[in-house]
C-alpha cells in the first residue's frame, strides 16, 4: 500500500480540526514514548500526534485520513506489549486518553457509559464507591478502558467472572471512513443480526475506534479473602490447579508464582513479601457476601492444597495484608524487567487441564537453550506469562535463542490446542506466530473481516492478521 506522506497543507488541515497546539504535536513536540509500547522493541515515530477530546473530532480526523491516504494509529495509555499502537506506516497517530470521563451510572439497568481514556484504576474507584464492582482486573491498572476493550483484557478475576467482552453491553465506534455507528446497548439479550460489537472488542484498533462504551457492572462483593499457599515446587503448585478447577470451589483468581519472581518484586517495591518458606506460590481469592459464604468456599481448598503437598495455606483476611500480597502480584511485569536488560513475552493459553504441562515445558527450554526465563500467570484459566530474558547476551546471540524459545513455546501451545494470546494480543509482534497457528481458511476469513471494515488499509496497519 503506497500512503501518502503528510505535507504541510495536510498538518494545516488537521490542526484546523483539532485547534489547539496542546492536543497537536509535530516534530520535536513528540514525545518519545508515542514511538513504542510498554514492552514489544517494535518502534516506528508517528508524523503528527493528535489528542481528541471527542467523538465529532476523532470521525473528522479519521474521514480526513481515509480521503487522503494518510495512515492512523489508535492509542490509548500505550500500556501494550505487542506493538499494537506503534504507527508502523508513521502518519498520524490518534491519542484518546484525553476522552476520560464517565457519562452516566445507570443503577437501574447496571451500566456505566464513559469514554475510551478512562483508566482502569479510576473506573473501578468509580464504580465501588459507589457499591458497583467491574470485574475485569488486568495487571496494568493505569491502562484504559479503550485499551482493555481493543485486546479484550482478561486479568485475574477471569476465573469467575470472565474477561472485557462479557462485560462490554454496547459501543460506539468510528470506522474507518469517518462514520460513526452504535453497536449493542443496554439490552441483556441481542440476537439482531450479525453481532459487529464483538467484532470490535479484541480487534486491536484495526477495525474501527472506540469512542464510547456502555459496560455491564455487578453489585460490590461485600466480603473478599485471599490465601497464600506455598509449596516446596513449582510442579506440585500447578498440578494442583485442576484439582481446584474441578473442585467446583469457585474462586475468583487462581495465580502461580515463583520465589525468584516475588524477590525481583521485593526489590522492585522496596518491600517484603509475606512469606518466603517455598520455591512456588498459588495465590487465590474468593469472595462473596458474607465472611461465612467465603469461609465455606475456601475450606474444602485448603484441605485439598494441604492434601497435594502445600506446606501451609497462609490466610489474607485483612485489607492490609491483601494489598501487600496482590501489589506484589501487580509488580512481576516491571520486576522483571528491572532483572535483566531486555526481554521478550509468550502470552499462551492452554485449556485448564494442560496449564501444568505447559508451565513444565517453559522451564525445561531454560537448560535446553541457555536462557533465563521467568513465568507466572493465571493458572486458574490457562493463561501463562513466560518472559525470555536477555541478560548478558550479545543482540545476535539473544534475537537467536528468544526465536528458538518462542518456537518452542507456540509448537508445544498448538500441540495443546491453545492459542497465541490470552490477553495482550497479536499487534505486530506476534503475526507470525498467528498465521502458524491458525489455518489458512480462518486468516482469510481474518482479512476479508478487515477489508469490509478498511478497504483501504488506512487503520492501524500492518497488524494482528495483515499479511
């Protein structure tokens, strides 16, 4: 595709719809980090950074790009891991973290309707102190809403209560061309035709650009607890999982974590963990509404976890003891990066069943490659976080073994019958391995979605199913 590259009348025509040198940056006014994500190396400079502060002018930039060729990157808090907001094709690069406010709290049908800017951590201040509760809980708290709908976020509380898309009830998107459409709404049921709204939700901004969203809340769990249970190995912590999957205990986060990974968070944070007796970790939390309902629910796991080797099961019963263990938990993705000089991320899924083989398997590649790599993840829901470290490694060395390692990694998912991504997406880091691991039927499909929504390529190219 051959886009036009932005002169001079084009920059004029542009700040004429934004009109405001604050929200329209060129040249040395571009931030540095608009030239990459949180962790993918991919690093592309936009030629213009414009900062929306509504619907009306997100359609009119989208329109004047789509007339003239000109490609548009979506970004929101740039908290990715995959490349996904990186403006490959330079162009303009579309910030929405300035649409960031909550338009109304329907305590009647549970919805809340708020722009795309909106961080994670403020909606969920929003919704509980108000006696609400959104479940999904990413690890990355300063990324926003938008974001978390473009990649479908799933986080720790998965387990029970599912991941974005169950909680996305309508949308409203620019598409390509500069159009504005609603999708869904504050129905429970639709069965009106094809459902476009799930389309949207996971497409990574290569479809169209959120703009507003009316999400499903709950009522606000009154009572939480979590424990902390230690086992003397890794093996014996995840192959108790489907046990407690099969339990029917119910629990709303299941986690595993190591000793090395909760050191790197100590030293990260400044502060100690609560324990330190064991190689490996299970973190889960339960909640209901009542300290008996919850007590009820994790009895009978105790006692399993006991009866499968846990050295003890550690009670977190209080708001200050939870906060220390799970901020620990929030900090891994920055600990470990503080570890090392560079790295890179398998974000696989598996069924449930298969967690503890494909969590054995990332740890056996370390003698076999020579490379350090750390992992935790949601065990609860199959969803590892393997991150290769590149250390001391000259770039050859280490672009070499990071590739045989990812290899490995996404034959043996397959193998599984899992997928590429659990929750940070494909972007432009991981097409490859996508294209791998589906046929080549189902990519067509893929594209020929994306042709109907942007005939001319012009939204957030060379991403997810781009050839």
């Amino acid at each position: 595709m051959n886009y036009k590259k932005l002169d001079a009348q084009d920059f004029d025509n542009l700040f004429a719809i934004i009109g405001d040198e604050e929200r329209f940056l060129t040249d040395g006014d571009i931030n540095e980090e608009y030239s990459h994500d949180e962790l993918s190396g991919t690093a592309s400079w936009p030629d213009v950074v414009v900062r929306p502060t509504s619907t009306e002018e997100v359609s009119q930039v989208m329109k004047y790009a789509y007339d003239n060729n000109i490609p548009l990157t979506p970004r929101g808090a740039g908290t990715g891991l995959v490349g996904a907001a990186v403006p490959m094709e330079h162009g303009i690069l579309l910030d929405t973290s300035l649409m960031n406010n909550f338009l109304e709290l329907d305590e009647e049908n549970l919805t809340l309707t708020l722009e795309p800017g909106v961080l994670l951590m403020e909606l969920a201040a929003y919704v509980e102190d108000r006696g609400f509760f959104y479940p999904p809980d990413p690890g990355e708290k300063s990324a926003t809403i938008g974001g978390n709908i473009s990649t479908n976020a799933g986080g720790m509380r998965a387990v029970k209560y599912g991941v974005t898309r169950d909680y996305v009830r309508g949308l409203e998107v620019v598409l390509p061309n500069g159009d504005v459409i609603e999708l869904g709404g504050k129905v429970v049921k639709n069965s009106s035709g094809y459902d476009l709204k799930d389309l949207i939700i996971g497409s990574e901004g290569t479809l169209g650009i959120v703009t507003k969203a009316i999400l499903k809340l709950l009522p606000l769990p009154q009572k939480t607890i979590s424990l902390l249970v230690p086992f003397p190995t890794l093996q014996q912590a995840i192959r108790t999982v489907p046990k407690i999957i099969m339990s029917k205990s119910n629990p709303v986060a299941v986690e595993f974590m190591e000793k090395e990974v909760i050191l790197d968070s100590e030293e990260y944070l400044g502060k100690k963990f609560p324990d330190h007796q064991a190689d490996a970790y299970l973190l889960l939390k339960f909640d209901g509404n009542s300290a008996e309902d919850v007590q009820k629910a994790y009895e009978g796991v105790a006692d399993l976890c006991l009866a499968q080797g846990a050295m003890d099961v550690l009670i977190s019963d209080t708001e200050e003891r939870d906060e220390s263990i799970w901020k620990a938990r929030g900090a891994f993705l920055e600990a470990i990066k503080g570890s090392t000089s560079d790295m890179d991320e398998v974000d696989i899924v598996v069924p449930r069943n298969c967690v503890n083989e494909m969590v054995e398997f990332s740890h056996s590649l370390q003698d076999k490659i020579g490379v350090r790599i750390k992992s935790f993840g949601h065990a609860g829901d199959g969803n590892l976080h393997a991150y290769i470290l590149k250390d001391d490694m000259s770039d050859d060395v280490w672009e070499e073994k990071m590739a045989q390692a990812m290899e490995m990694m996404y034959a043996k998912g397959r193998e599984l019958q899992g997928q590429v991504s659990g929750e940070h997406g494909i972007g432009y880091a991981k097409r490859g391995y996508l294209s791998e691991s589906d046929s080549q039927q189902v990519m067509n499909l893929m594209r020929g979605i994306k042709a109907a929504f942007d005939p001319k390529n012009i939204l957030n190219p060379h991403k997810v199913c781009e050839a």
